[in-house]
C-alpha cells in the first residue's frame, strides 16, 4: 500500500487526464483529485479516483475486468485532410467502402513514424553471435532472425528539434515536479537533438502520412496494392500529389477524439460527472506517454498537437503538461498490480519486457529506492522491431506458399484468413501440441457464387475442406518463434549482466501465452520468474503514467498556518512592560491572568492525514448557578506571512483588547454540556450557590470531509456540536 502521504489535500479540485497513444490502439486514464482522497491506495475504503475509460464510441460495451479499455488508433480523413471517423469506427463496412473507392484515407500506425532515425539500441544492445547460438542451441530451436536495429526509415516521417527541454521544472504549488521521470512541456532551454537533421531530413519534416494507411501490411501485400493503385489510378500525377494529413495534425485530431469520448463516458459512468469535468476543465492537467527512445524534436511535435487541438490555453503554465516515459510508466502500475512484491526490494534488479504490435522494447532496470518513492535506474536496453505485426507476416507468409497453386487464391481470401488469425489465433496461442485450428477461407454470406463456391473448398494440398483451413501447432509455432527467439535472446543478455531474478511481461504482445511460456522455459534453470500486472495490460501504460504523475508530484500537506484559541497566562509570569493596559482576571484559587495569548493547537508545518487530530484540554468548574452549560471557543489563523509575528510574542490581541491583523476568526466551537453535566457527580450539592461539577472537555481539530474542523468531545469522546469555516484549511 501507498503512504499516507500520497493523499491529497488542496482545496481546489484538480482533473488528470493520462493519455497513451499506440501504434495499434489508445487508452485515457482519468484522476479526480478532491480534498482528502488518497488515489494511490490500495485500501478497499479509499475514495475511487482513478478511473480508466472502459467504452468508446463504435466500440463492444465493457462486458468485465478481462475486456480491452482500448480504442483503435485509427483515423479516416477525406481528400482536404478532415478527419471524418476515429477509432472502431474506422471499422465499419461503410467506412471501409469510402477507404476502398479512395475517397478517404485510412491512417494508422502513425506513432512508428515518430521513432527518431538514428533511435538504435545501446552498444551491448545486439546479442553476440556467440550467445545468440549457444542459447539457441540450448532450446533446441532455428531462429528466423528478423532486423532489430531500428525501425524501416523508408517509412518514417520525423520533426526536427525546437527549444523544448526535458529538464524538469521546480516546485509548482503544493506539487513537487524535480524527478527526472517527469518530463514539463514548459521549459526553456533544449538539449542538442539526439539524431542528425539533415536537409534531406529536414524536406520530410512532418509532409505527410499518405504512406500511413497501409503500414501495419507486409512488405508484400503493400507492395502489390501500391502496384494495383498505380495501374487503375486514371491520373497518376494527382494521385502522388496527394501526400496526406500531416502527423501533427494527426496526433492533433486524435488527441481532440480521445478527450471528448473521456469526457462523454465520465459523464455517463459518474455522478455529476459532466458537471464536474466543465468545471475543472480550465485547470485540468496533462500526463501523455511517449516511447523510451523519443528525443525532444518528437516529443515538441506531441506538444504542438496538444496546443493544436486546443487542449491548452496558448500561454499555459508550468504543470499543466507532463510528457512520462513509457517502460516506466509500465513499472508503476506494476508496482500496484503485482500481488509477489519480491521483484520491487531496494537494491534488486529486474528486467521489463514491453512486447507491442509493431516492435518490443526489453530494458534491465536496478532499484534504487523505494520509499518514499520508488526510483529506478536503467542499465540496459535495446528496441527490437519485433512484435505481433511479424508474426502476423509470417503467417502471410505461409498463406502465400499455400494458396500459390489453388484455386481460391485471391487477395480477399488472404485478407480474410489473416483476420480470423488475428481474432482466432493470435491471442490464444499457446504451442501445447495436438492442437489444430480452423480458419474460414470466405467471409459473410453475400449470396454470390463466388461464396457458394467458397462455402465447399476442398484442397488438401493446403488442407482446406468444407471452405475451412486447418492450421497444426507446428503451423502456427514456426510463424511464432521467429519473433519469440529474438525476444529471449536479447533478454538473456540483460538477465546475465543484472543477476535478474524477475522479468515483468506487459504490452499487447505480452498477453501472448506463448511468448511468456518459452520465457519461462527459457529461464527455468536461473529460477527466473515471470511477473504480469494483475490487470489488462492494453491499458497499463495510460493508468501506469498516471500513477507515476501522482506518486511523483502529490507530496505531504501541511499547514501553512497556525490553528489556536485565545488563552489567558498566569500575571506573575507573563507579565512585561507595556501591559499595564491589559485585561486582568480573577482565575481558581485568586491567580491573577491576562488573557488575549494564542495558544496553537494545530502548528504551522503540521502534516495532514486522515487518521490524525489535534487537540486542546479544557478544565472546567461549572457552578449549577451561573445558567446553561455551554461550552465555546472561538479559534483563530495565525498568518505570519501577512504580519511577521516575533518569537514569544503570539498576542491575539493588543493592549486595547483589539484583534491583532496577523490573526483572523476561523470560526467558533459550541456545545451543549447538559449531558456530560447530568452524568457527573456534584460537588458541595447541599449549597445550591455553590454546586458544582468538574468538567473535562477537549477541543479537537481533524481533517474532515472538505476542511479542517473542530468539536467538542469529552472522556468518553462523545461529540456534541461543531461549528467551523473551510478557511481553516488554508
């Protein structure tokens, strides 16, 4: 569980918006910061603040824990570059028909054209050949060995660098903003880019992403409908002049949908939601998650796109706009979600495996500190452009080699069978042998003959009977391992060089059952064990970066002020020159007091919780004779900002019984004493002038539901009557 410190005490609302935009689907995390929450617990009475978005727009509704709170990253825009559908939607068969007669262009994978071009692994990234075939001889395996040093340029866009700084800011508000794991979009001077901005470079600056729409197809398939375009296109010269929407305007557009599904599921999910989100808009912050390998020229892009889109005033302050590298973002949530904390000890070692669509991402991370809050350090990584998108061209791959000489061979069978193996067999692929799958060769029913035919395909040659394809274990596994050997190879080298003895599997590929099987036995011998977060992990990035965002700026509050009562000093004692004019009273027993000290009960510096109080004792004689019991306190702030206060001179008032201007009425405690006074026993009560009992009241001062507040309790702590201004909490 979280500290208490990890609670939040301002008495402004804040709103959080945590976004992740993936190469092949999105998610939104939303924190609602109120007085007294503690979003970072664990504890089941905590107060739900963090909410991850569970629906969009054109998406399947949230059936449970185990659904996708993802939305595709996937935008259709006409010929003027107007977006005019997002995310599932892009889906739909009338979409899809736009798309295909070309009057819409649909633009994914946009975010693998943001990784810079020189955006290689570190020197020890690329295992040795001598490792990579002494493992791969130890697992009885023959490796396919994809290219792993970058990401294909030939389809690259990138910006070049402006004066954006990854240099953290100090303190903004109560918020502590100096972890290198936050990045502020508001800084002033910009470290040298990363990578080289040629001319060249410089020409394609952010021009275009017409190439984006058929990005996550094979090298094949894209080559043979670029050749289909170029031969049916009647005008070849207006069909290359058309370059596409720029990538700011992209991630602009996107960004614009995300936070207006957040907004409308909000309003739907919560309580005055919409009420809510208008209300805290103008202050709202901004926690987005970029790629470990981003330099400052991408991430000023993502900064533009988010003033594009006009999430942002134009000159907004520092703290409105967080950039949070993902892997770490990833460690975060896995921190909250992995039950085995073994992994997460000062001083161990572990190694991250963020397995994605469109590449994988392995890092070994040493722990430098866990409280009070957790820091790591990382020691190795490397960017493998490997992931789902190459097992799914593998797969290609075979359909090529099995339907060559059929006669069913077309690109929409192929289509198809590449869609049932992404729903069908991708996610649930596990390599236990014995375990055959069953493919439809046709789609929906169109009532053509071409379907008919279809419905009875027989050809053993491709083992295909009744229009449905068998694919064995060993089928699927050889489109598998390819990409799982490059994974453990390189991780293998990172385990060696940390002594691991945990790895964390997260990512969309890294629900894959079969990758984290040969993890496992891989890493069987080293007793290495294999760690997911507890929940989807297609969301663990946005809610990830949002917990690093609260873990990292919500720090202890405490008082600004002092919180007191006015009390009277023993005469003899007290007493100074120059309090001639003060009030003098007759105490218990003839002592002299003067009364108008303040006396703190809750001090300036005080840190708040919910389970803490403050209190003062109040002794009193109460004569049956002097009327009604009532007890009252007024309770004051001391401001010393306002007026400095000397050291020992905390007069609440001066010597003309006049309120001092560094003090200022909080508010008054009042109780009605005839029950405790009922229940007490009575002293000289033979006397009705002189009856009396012997009253033992506390004042105390706790943290309420929106404030500070005060009551009156007494030795059995029964409460009788509070009364108290929210000012207090100031």
């Amino acid at each position: 569980m979280q500290p208490s410190s990890a609670q939040y005490f301002e008495t402004e609302d804040k709103l959080v918006i945590s976004i992740d935009i993936g190469n092949a689907a999105s998610s939104v995390t939303l924190a609602h910061l109120t007085w007294g929450s503690d979003p970072l617990s664990s504890a089941p009475t905590a107060k739900p603040c963090i909410r991850t978005v569970l629906t969009y727009p054109h998406c399947s509704p949230h059936l449970g824990a185990s659904t996708s709170a993802r939305v595709p990253s996937l935008i259709a825009f006409d010929r003027d570059d107007k977006p005019q559908a997002f995310g599932a939607e892009c889906l739909t068969e009338d979409v899809q028909n736009l798309v295909r007669k070309g009057e819409w262009l649909l633009v994914q994978g946009w975010k693998e054209q943001m990784r810079p071009i020189d955006a290689t692994s570190s020197s020890s990234s690329r295992p040795r050949e001598s490792s990579k075939k002494k493992l791969l001889t130890k697992l009885h395996r023959s490796t396919v060995w994809p290219d792993t040093s970058s990401s294909k340029s030939g389809h690259s866009l990138h910006p070049t660098s402006t004066n954006l700084s990854s240099r953290t800011l100090g303190t903004v508000s109560s918020y502590s903003t100096s972890s290198d794991a936050l990045l502020d979009a508001r800084s002033e001077i910009a470290p040298a880019p990363s990578h080289p901005t040629s001319p060249r470079r410089v020409v394609g600056l952010d021009g275009g992403t017409g190439a984006l729409g058929d990005f996550t197809m094979g090298p094949t398939l894209r080559k043979k409908r670029k050749e289909a375009a170029v031969a049916s296109s009647p005008n070849e010269e207006h069909s290359e002049r058309y370059p596409g929407p720029r990538l700011r305007t992209v991630y602009a557009e996107f960004l614009r949908y995300l936070v207006a599904a957040a907004r409308a599921w909000y309003a739907e999910l919560v309580p005055q939601g919409e009420a809510t989100f208008v209300r805290l808009w103008s202050t709202s912050i901004f926690v987005l998650a970029i790629p470990s390998d981003w330099s400052p020229a991408e991430t000023d892009l993502l900064r533009q796109a988010v003033e594009d889109a006009k999430l942002l005033p134009v000159e907004y302050k520092v703290g409105r706009l967080f950039f949070v590298k993902e892997p770490i973002a990833i460690v975060h949530l896995a921190k909250r979600f992995i039950s085995d904390t073994s992994w997460c000890r000062e001083g161990n070692s572990f190694a991250l495996v963020d397995a994605a669509s469109a590449g994988t991402t392995v890092l070994g991370y040493h722990i430098a500190a866990t409280s009070p809050r957790l820091k790591v350090r990382a020691y190795d990584t490397a960017r493998l452009a490997v992931g789902a998108e190459n097992v799914v061209e593998a797969f290609r791959r075979l359909l090529e080699t099995r339907l060559a000489r059929t006669k069913f061979k077309s690109s929409s069978v192929a289509s198809h069978l590449v869609r049932e193996f992404r729903d069908k067999v991708l996610p649930v692929f596990s390599g236990k042998i014995g375990v055959d799958f069953r493919l439809r060769i046709h789609g929906k029913d169109d009532g053509t003959k071409e379907w008919e035919k279809l419905e009875r395909a027989i050809d053993s040659g491709c083992r295909v009977r009744d229009g449905i394809m068998t694919l064995s274990t060993a089928d699927v596994e050889d489109c598998f391992r390819g990409v799982v050997d490059a994974i453990i190879v390189r991780l293998s080298s990172i385990l060696s060089r940390g002594e691991v003895q945990h790895v964390l599997l997260v990512g969309g590929f890294g629900d894959s059952f079969y990758l984290a099987r040969r993890i496992k036995h891989a890493f069987a011998k080293e007793q290495v064990s294999l760690l997911r977060p507890e929940v989807p992990t297609p969301a663990a990035i946005s809610e990830g970066a949002m917990r690093l965002y609260l873990a990292e700026t919500l720090v202890p509050r405490r008082a600004r002020h002092a919180l007191g009562v006015e009390t009277a000093v023993d005469w003899s004692t007290a007493w100074r020159p120059g309090m001639e004019n003060r009030q003098v009273l007759s105490g218990s027993g003839g002592t002299r007091l003067i009364r108008g000290k303040f006396t703190p009960i809750v001090h300036e510096g005080d840190e708040f919780r919910v389970d803490r109080t403050w209190s003062r004792p109040f002794n009193l004689k109460y004569r049956f004779s002097a009327g009604e019991p009532v007890f009252e306190a007024a309770l004051y702030i001391r401001d010393s900002d306002r007026v400095p206060v000397p050291d020992g001179e905390d007069w609440l008032r001066d010597e003309n019984d006049s309120l001092n201007p560094a003090f200022q009425h909080a508010g008054t405690v009042s109780a009605d004493l005839s029950l405790p006074v009922a229940s007490l026993p009575v002293f000289e009560a033979d006397n009705p002038e002189k009856a009396w009992v012997q009253l033992d009241v506390q004042l105390l001062v706790y943290v309420g539901e929106a404030s500070l507040e005060a009551c009156a309790v007494w030795r059995d702590r029964v409460r009788f009557e509070s009364a108290l201004s929210s000012a207090s909490a100031n």
